[in-house]
C-alpha cells in the first residue's frame, strides 16, 4: 500500500505556524469536494477543512 490517502498531512512546522490563528478562530477553510449531500439532514451542504489544523465544518444552504 501506498500514498492512498487524499489529503496530504500537514508537516509539524506548517501545523505550528498557523496554530495561533486557529486557536482565535481564523482557520484557513478549504473546501471539501465530495458528496454535497448530508444524509443526516437531508439538505445540502458545502464542507470545509482546515488545511491548518484540520477542524471540520458543515455550512448548510
Ligand atoms: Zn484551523
């Protein structure tokens, strides 16, 4: 098995620079492409990740 996971991890530094900025609430949201439908409420919607930290987040339209 090789480099099968889509998302490249962050290296210690990169993770360390913007930690400052995530911790006051300025993540660096990226979009997720995927599936933009929530099974859970049936809408649709757009996810984001962190490319920082990696926290999620789901913005319903
Ligand atoms: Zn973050």
């Amino acid at each position: 098995m090789g480099d099968v996971v889509p998302f490249r991890k962050p290296t210690a530094s990169e993770r360390h620079k913007g930690k400052t900025l995530c911790r006051s609430g300025f993540h660096r949201w990226e979009v997720v492409k995927g599936n933009p439908f929530d099974v859970k409420t049936g809408k649709l919607v757009t996810r984001y990740r962190c490319a920082r930290c990696g926290a999620t987040r789901v913005e319903t339209r």
